[in-house]
C-alpha cells in the first residue's frame, strides 16, 4: 500500500460536512484545513448546496479533481457508502474519524469496511480516531486548532492508539521544545496498524526517532513488531498502557503466573533494543534525547555541576537507573585542573561529580567538557547548569555545544526552563544539545541511551 | 525435529491436557535437555529394581493422569534411603487416584532455578528463567525473552535477574556451570519451538544447577486446548 497520498496529500475532501452544525467535527476539520493549511479541501454532503460560499459537493465522485486523502466523519451506518465511493473516485486514502464500531460492539462493521479496503489495496487509518497531525502541512483532529498545543516540525515520528493520549502527548512535546515529523492517532486500527506506521516512518527521511503508543498488539503482532523493530537503524521509543491488568483466568502453571502480559511485553521490547518509556515523562525525554543522540552508551557518566547539592542528587539519580558515575583517574583530573582558572583551580573538587563551584566562568565549564569529552573513562556528559552565578554568560549554551562537537561525546544539560535563561537554553538546544527541565529529566535523557540496545 | 513416536506421545496426551511427568521427561532427553537418571516403574519390584539400578537415595514420584500437583497429594517422597522405605512409599502412592505408577529419579543438587515457555498471545513462544525454590512466586525474579533464544539471550537472561550473582558465586555459594546452563536453555528453547502452538505452557520446576551440571528435576507440560 502506498502511504503518501495519506500523509502528504495535496488534495483533501470532508465527508460529513454539516450546514446547520458548525461544531460538527468534519466542520471543524474542514475550516482548519480550509483556512490555515496549504492544500485544497473539498467540502461533502448528500444533501450538496453552499458552505461559507464553497459548493458542497454530493459525493466524493462529483469532485472535479483528483483526492490523495479523504477524511470521513459521517455516521457508523453510512461509512461503508462513503468508503465505497473513494475508493470508486480513485483516492490516495483516507481517515476514518468515525466511532461506532468495533469499540461499541459493531465489529462487523469494522471488518466490512477493512475487507473493502484490503480488496481496493486502500489504506485507511482509523476508525474511531482523531487521524493525522503533520506539523505544518495539514491535520485531521476535529478539536479546534486554537485549542491544540501545536510541536513545530521536527524529527519524532508518534503513532498512538488513543487519540487523547497523543494530543497530551504533543503538550509535553512542545513544553520540551520537540518537534514532530509526524503523528498518527490509529484508533480501532482496523487496517493499518503498528507496524505498518513503523516501516512507513523507517523510510520516512524527516524521522529520525520513531515513538508509540501501545495498549495491546494483536496476535502474534507483537512477534512481527520487535522483529521488524530490531533491524531498523532508527531508535524505537514504546510506551504501553495496561501495565497492572490481572490475568483474570486462573494460571495452573508458574510461568503463566510469572510471565505476566506485561513482564513479556517489558523483557521482550528490551530483548530487541525497544526503549519501553514506563510514562509520559521517560516517553518525552527518552525521545528528546534520541533525536538528537540516536546512539547507544554503556552509561559512564561525567557530571559536572556548579552545586555540591546537585551533583549529589544527579549522582543519586543516575545510581538508580542503574548508571555508573566513575571516579575519574589522575590523568583526566590533571588535564581539568590546567584548563581552569586561577581562582577555581584550587577550590573546584574534581571527583566525579566535577564540582567548577559558584567562582567558575564559562572557560572553566569549556575546559572541564573538552577534557571529559576526550576521556575514555565516561561515555556520556551530563551538565548541571545553573545560571545564577555571575561568571556564566548567556553565550554558554552555543559555546558548550561547539565543544561537544568537536568531541562528539553525548552531552545533556540540565537548566531551569524560565522565560530569562531562554538565550543560553536555544544556545544547546539549536546546536544540537538536548535540555532537560529537571535533574531527572536530564538523567532520563542518558538513560534513553543505555536502554537504546539489546539487553 | 521431534520422532512421530514423540508428536504421537505428545498428541494422546491431549486428552488429559498435559503430559505426565515420564513422558515430558523423555521428551526433554530426546531434544538435549538433561533430566536425572529415571525409570516409570509400573509394579513395586519394577521400582525396587529401579531404584537399585539408579542408586540410593532416590526420589520417587506419583505418576497420575489425575494428579498435576504431585506435592498437594505428597505425591513427591525425596531421599529414600533404602528398599524398605521405597516398598512403603510404593503403598501410599498406590493409593492415589488414576495410578499408573511411579517414577524413580536419582537425587539432584545445586541451586535451584525454574525454566519455562509459553505461547504469548502477543509474542508467541516465550521462554523464562528465574530463581527458583520456594520462594519463586514471591520473588518473582525471572527474566523472558521471545523464542528462539540465542546465547546471548541466556547471557542477558542470567545478568538480568536480581539474584544473578547467587548463580555465579557468591559467598561461599559455587557458581553454577554458564555454558551447561546455556546449553540446556538453547536446547529448550528448540524444543519449545518444535512444540508450537501445542503447547500452552511448560515449567521446568525445579531445575538444578550446579558447578558440574544443569538437570531438569520436574516438567510440566501443558497442552494446548485443541480446535
């Protein structure tokens, strides 16, 4: 099946376009489109007549030109007819907004509209979904786009299966300042699934860190979907839902009782170097983080901090998660001490946590992650970053970054996200250089790393 | 791939819906997967003679189409020392509902681990390895990994456990045999893989490790419903 008139279509048509409900969700999706995104729409309705001075055509087959993408929001009951006539059109595809099916009981319904597809070579995303949000280009939800906290463009490509979840999901997104390079809500996922979005988004360019939302794969699904997964060259992030559910069925075996569905699910994704993010915040810093590093490390962690205090808690942290914070040898804490300043150099405690104290200038933090960048004995540099003392510049965060790459060590920092610190934030983030809001945040971000493989 | 005799065993078995204990075992030993010197004794001077071919101590246990738990009826008797006990032993399983004899197994040693399979719904196949003993169901510190497995697999089976270090010494505690282990999960894996959507589910509970050897004690083999 072909994907692109679906995810990049120049032509849309609205079925289920209301004339007296201005609140109908295929309003609400046709005005977005209509008014915002650059790509024509087209409004129906078997009725026809005139909407906000558009004609409303009767069916998708009296549209004049062609249709890559169709998005159908008419009732249960006359999906089939509509799906019928896109497929006679010669569409690309379509979404199905629709409920009232296999979540409320109908699933004959669901597995006549599938059976229609599959016999057209028709791909549909949905039922019972808010479909697909492309930063930029167009999107499918039916909430309106003021409402929305809408990411920029960027690199995470996010397939969920509830609708809620990823509009959530996207509110996290951006507070991180990550961006999207595609979001699909599945719904009832009753054609295209999973793993059909995760070899679409494999050999989708703009992509680079591909994210899901799982409650439950079908079956032997799962199977197919590590399989395919562990062969990619691109970081797959998953976080699943129904973590606690009890098998209701009495077990008579001990592996029955303790391989649980989700103790599978959990050891199976890490057999196959998934990233399982266990909640929003892991899912969002895990996919900060890889989007810019998508790499593996052992988790040999370099800290360098301003604060005694936190370069304790971060260390605290990273124990936790299983990281090592190695003490560093003679030879690497030499080559520190020649690079800072004088009035440091005696104070500055250059144990692992690298300890530059309140005194220290942006040259001292420059010195401290080119020779820890260059030294074998860390794999990943976390940096505690705050900017209170009057030594740090604004320019901290770009000169930071241009140090990194010139050593190529993973680098996360961590800066207090407020309005003022904006300049030295974007200074990492635009070169590069994930940042976290919080201690944890940042420890996550290093963390995405060492789960990023087969364990 | 498994003899038609072994399928056969494995298909008559369905009407109990598991397979009794000799014959998982065989079939385990068939595939390489180590068990313990055994026989199925069918009469009292088949066990004694048995139990003088293997070697005292023996274990004996209860082989029962209608006993799946051996331990809630004292269907296990471990150590037997001598004939004479062995005899009274005989008795007292003889009276068990379904008899159809005994099994007569040399005793074990070592750390006691579980090794398991099913089929997942998501996943399919399965494999699980853990601490094992009695406390297994509180601790519950396994690890699982889709079948087939690899070597690696094992590998990071036995560095993900939580008790990993009691199997590769520990005060005092020797460490089991890796590569006999591995062996074993390998082998079991094959097996598991051969089995198919037969099974619903296998233990192998205990499984004894030790320095020179791994050895499945007990196996459970639980059948598919069938349709």
């Amino acid at each position: 099946m072909n994907f692109a008139p679906l995810f990049k279509p120049g032509s849309m048509a609205v079925a289920g376009v209301s004339l007296s409900n201005d609140r109908h969700p295929a309003n609400v999706i046709y005005n977005k489109i209509h008014l915002r995104y650059p790509v024509k729409v087209y409004p129906v309705n078997p009725k026809g007549g005139i909407f906000k001075r558009d004609r409303v055509y009767r069916g998708m087959e009296e549209i004049p030109g062609p249709i890559d993408l169709a998005v159908i929001a008419v009732r249960a009951d006359l999906v089939p007819e509509t799906l019928g006539q896109c497929i006679r059109k010669g569409a690309g595809g379509a979404v199905i907004i629709s409920g009232g099916f296999a979540e409320s009981g109908r699933r004959d319904l669901q597995e006549r509209i599938a059976a229609m597809a599959r016999e057209a070579d028709f791909p549909f995303i949905g039922p019972n979904c808010l479909g697909i949000y492309a930063p930029g280009k167009f999107d499918t939800f039916f909430l309106p786009g003021e409402r929305l906290v809408r990411p920029n463009p960027g690199s995470v490509g996010f397939v969920s299966q509830s609708g809620g979840v990823l509009v959530d999901q996207m509110v996290k997104f951006t507070e991180q300042g990550l961006g999207l390079s595609l979001a699909v809500s599945i719904g009832n996922k009753a054609l295209i699934r999973e793993i059909d979005l995760l070899r679409y988004l494999a050999e989708d360019s703009a992509t680079k860190v591909i994210a899901f939302y799982v409650e439950g794969f079908g079956r032997n699904e799962g199977r197919a979907f590590v399989e395919l997964a562990a062969g990619l060259s691109k970081p797959v992030v998953v976080l699943k839902a129904g973590k606690t559910a009890e098998g209701s069925r009495a077990v008579s075996s001990h592996t029955a009782a303790l391989a649980g569905d989700y103790k599978v699910f959990a050891d199976v994704l890490a057999q196959h170097g998934i990233v399982e993010a266990r909640n929003e915040f892991e899912l969002t810093c895990f996919c900060e983080s890889l989007s810019h590093y998508p790499r593996t490390i052992d988790g040999k962690v370099g800290v360098i901090t301003v604060s005694g205090g936190h370069g304790a808690l971060a260390t605290d942290i990273c124990a936790d998660l299983g990281l090592q914070v190695p003490r560093l040898s003679e030879a690497v804490k030499a080559e520190i001490r020649a690079g800072l300043s004088a009035n440091i150099r005696d104070i500055a405690s250059l144990e692992n946590p690298v300890d530059l104290t309140g005194s220290s200038t942006d040259e001292d933090f420059e010195a401290a992650v080119s020779a820890l960048g260059r030294a074998s004995e860390v794999d990943c540099l976390l940096l505690l970053l705050l900017p209170y003392s009057p030594g740090i510049s604004s320019d901290l965060g770009a000169r930071l970054s241009y140090v990194h790459q010139q050593t190529g060590k993973p680098l996360v920092a961590y800066v207090p996200h407020v309005e003022k610190y904006r300049i030295l934030i974007e200074g990492f983030e635009l070169n590069n250089v994930p940042v976290a809001a919080s201690i944890d945040g940042a420890a996550f971000m290093v963390e995405a790393m060492r789960r990023c493989r087969p364990c | 791939m498994l003899s038609s005799e072994l399928t056969n065993m494995v298909d008559a078995a369905r009407k109990h819906g598991w397979v009794l204990e000799p014959e998982a075992l065989r079939l385990l030993a068939a595939t390489g997967v180590p068990v313990p010197r055994f026989a199925w004794a069918k009469s009292k001077a088949e066990t004694l003679a048995s139990a003088a071919a293997i070697g005292y101590p023996v274990v004996a246990k209860v082989v029962s189409p209608q006993v799946m738990h051996k331990s809630d009826v004292q269907g296990v008797q471990p150590g037997v020392p001598d004939g004479e006990r062995l005899a009274k032993v005989y008795d007292r399983f003889r009276g068990l509902p379904g008899f159809e004899g005994v099994v007569v197994a040399e005793m074990l040693s070592g750390h006691e681990l579980i090794v398991g399979a099913k089929v997942d719904f998501q996943f399919g196949p399965v494999i699980l390895l853990g601490i094992g003993g009695t406390a297994v169901e509180i601790y519950k510190d396994t690890a699982t990994r889709m079948a087939p497995l690899k070597a690696r697999d094992v590998e990071s089976m036995l560095t993900c456990l939580r008790g990993s270090r009691l199997l590769t010494g520990h005060r005092g505690f020797a460490a089991v045999n890796i590569p006999k282990l591995t062996e074993m999960m390998l082998a079991f894996s094959n097996l598991v893989m051969e089995l198919g959507d037969r099974i619903e589910s296998i233990d192998l509970n205990p499984v004894f490790c030790s320095p020179e050897r791994c050895t499945v004690a007990d196996a459970r083999i639980l059948l598919a419903p069938q349709g």
